[in-house]
C-alpha cells in the first residue's frame, strides 16, 4: 500500500528500529527494490531526486511506475514514494499533485530565517494533501565538504526553532554524514544526534547512510535515527554485477539481461541493511 512516512518513522522510533530509504533511478532498480522488501516484510521508502526525475521522465511517469508496479508484483508491504532533497516550494508542489506521498524540502544552504520560510510554505500545502514533510538543518554535503577544515554540525537550536516553526513532521540534521563514498572514517556526532532527538522529539533522518559502519549505524537508531538514506552502496552492487557478467559474457548486447546483471548483488544488499537497521520482517510481528 503507497502511504506517507508518518506511521512507518514513528512506529520505528517507539519500537527503536530504522526504515531503508533506497533511491530509485528507473523501472528495474524500483522493481529489485519493491521485491526483496517484499520478501523481507518491511516498510520502504523509494527516494526520488530531481535529477532521477527528470531521468525517468517526470513526477507523474515515476508515481504511475510505482503504482504499476505494485499491482503487478502484488506488493502487500507499506511504501512511501518520497521526493528526496528538493530544491524548492515549487518542486514539492509539483510532487505532490503528482502523487507522491512524502516530501523532502531542502533549504539548508539558505539563512535559517530563509530555510524556515520556504519549509512553512511546503508543510502547509503538503499536510492539507495528506503528504509527510521532511527538512533538514545544517548541509549535509558531498565528500568535497570533508575535505574542508572541520565538519559543521547542526546546532541544537536552531534545530528546535526550525521544529518549532515549521511543524515538519521529520528533521534531518547534518552530524558529520557525507553524500557519495567515504575517503576516510565518517565522523558522526552521537551526542548531538541524541540531543537533538531528545528536544525536538521528531524521528530524525540519516543521509549519507552508505559506507558508515555497521555499528555506528546501531548507535545512530539508538540515539534517534529513524530512517537511513542509501543509493551509492546500491550502485556499487548493482555495477559490480554487470561488470562481472560483462567480463565473462563478451557477446551480451541485450540491455534487459545486462542490467539484470546487477539484480543478485543489489538485493543482496538490500536485504544487509534491512537486518542491519533491526526491521526485518517487522510487518510480521506488529500492526501494519
């Protein structure tokens, strides 16, 4: 069934567990996708960025290839179609009469006043639609911030102003994760991460979730994590099977079997981080 994330993020938060955010980039990924999550009885949330929307050809091709889907596969678990990092009130707007069932609004380069303004106008039209909204604080960039001096964390509060002010239904704030692969340890901030959970009392969300050890992420849920953001451990399995396949198989020229070649590898890890993040078959043991 398509839904928002309210129910999913705050049954995981009461009960201490995270929901898989897997990015989809077009119909086989969200078919791999749907399938092992079927098979591993979670809830999951098909990320979208404007890019791969453009890619696949727009917020309604994308909403009607995940509906098409579903009824095709017999999807029976939770899904949310999320719209992840938008740019503007605009790009949220077009989303949701689209379809999709979650939002995320990105202002975090903008002034907090700025952030705060445009995520107001996001939740106002989101939450009159039945559509969740999620925002972030502090910029969670890619690896090229790591490499500047120092990592800036989210501030306690400006994070509880931002809650307060907005109504957002779920906070992202920037505790050390990067986009894109890790040339170095990731350095999260733990106690921040609690803090911050503590005081706005809203699931929060980790991006950058590839790449970050196993048991950092355990501490992450401990501390407030609710939902874990991966894609570039996903494209790293799917293109390390089509490489295989392509070495051994020089005559390969059909684009189904060549892409389908990624499909062991990426449910392989799909169904990792589902035990990692403590929801594996979790719609077996409580209320859907």
């Amino acid at each position: 069934m398509i839904q928002n994330m309210n129910d999913m993020l705050w049954n995981a938060k009461k009960n201490q567990y995270a929901i898989p955010h897997f990015n989809i980039n077009n119909l086989e990924w969200t078919r791999f996708i749907l399938e092992e999550c079927e098979a591993c009885q979670t809830p999951v949330i098909l990320g979208v960025s404007e890019g791969a929307t453009k890619y696949m050809g727009g917020y309604q091709t994308v909403v009607d290839m995940v509906k098409n889907l579903m009824d095709y596969l017999q999807i029976t678990i939770p899904v949310a179609i999320h719209l992840d990092h938008a740019s503007s009130y605009e790009s949220c707007k077009k989303a949701i009469d689209a379809g999709f069932t979650s939002v995320m609004i990105d202002a975090s380069q903008e002034s907090l006043d700025k952030n705060i303004e445009v995520s107001k106008m996001v939740v106002s039209y989101a939450h009159a639609r039945g559509v969740s909204v999620e925002g972030e604080i502090g910029h969670v960039g890619g690896q090229e911030d790591e490499n500047n001096s120092g990592i800036l964390y989210a501030e306690v509060e400006d994070c509880i102003q931002y809650v307060q002010e907005t109504q957002i239904d779920f906070l992202a704030p920037a505790l050390g994760s990067v986009h894109g692969p890790y040339h170095g340890d990731p350095v999260l901030n733990f106690e921040r991460m609690k803090e911050i959970s503590e005081k706005t009392n809203l699931p929060l969300v980790l991006h950058g979730g590839s790449g970050i050890y196993d048991e950092q992420i355990r501490m992450a849920i401990s501390c407030g994590i609710c939902k874990l953001n991966i894609n570039t451990e996903l494209q790293q399995a799917w293109t390390a099977g089509v490489r295989e396949r392509l070495e051994v198989d020089k005559e390969v020229y059909d684009p189904r079997k060549i892409i389908k070649a990624g499909e062991n590898k990426m449910k392989q890890a799909i169904r990792a981080k589902i035990e990692l993040l403590g929801c594996m078959n979790i719609l077996k043991n409580t209320s859907r």
